[in-house]
C-alpha cells in the first residue's frame, strides 16, 4: 500500500493504436502509444492497480494507474570488459600528456 509523498510510477495510454496516425509505420501505428511516469503520490493511499495522480519532479501533476512502488533503475552497462580498463588508461595517458 502505497501513501501519500511515496514515490511512486504510473503507467497511461495516451493515445490507443486506432487513434494514432496513418503516417507511422505498420507495427508502430499498431500499438498503443504509453505513458510511465514516476512522481510523488498524492493520494493518502492506493495499491498497484488504483487509478491515481501524481507530482512529478519538474512539479507536473499526471494521472495514471499505479504500476509500481518506489521505482528505482535496474539497467546495466553489460558485463565487465578488461579491454574497457586499457582504452581508460591510454586516453588518460594521451589527454594528460603521460610523463610530459
């Protein structure tokens, strides 16, 4: 249970696929044009599901349905690679002048 000031993200169909213009590609136009968005809960409470709003931090307020709580990022850059160690320490040497 989600509370009011948790951060929390949305998830909105802005437009539905057979809204969307002609002028896209097949696959594309084909599909609904969606919204996440994460933001500070401003009901005083909802669950995953609840149509909600919330105020974004460029202090915009969006309604959506309540997909998440606390969202954080879960990408990655890809697994270690040694090569990327020496191209780091060859640009270091050439941008500031190695010994010189």
């Amino acid at each position: 249970m989600a509370k009011k000031g948790d951060w929390v993200r949305i998830h909105n169909i802005v437009l539905r696929s057979e809204q969307r213009t002609g002028k896209l590609p097949d696959d594309t136009r084909a599909s609904d044009l969606q919204m996440w968005t994460k933001g500070f809960l401003q009901d005083e409470a909802a669950e995953i599901g609840d149509e909600v709003t919330v105020l974004t931090a460029a202090g915009r307020l969006e309604k959506g349905t309540l997909f998440e709580e606390r969202p954080h990022y879960t990408h990655s850059y890809g697994d270690f690679v040694p090569e990327i160690i020496e191209i780091d320490r060859q640009l270091r040497e050439i941008l500031h002048g190695g010994e010189k």
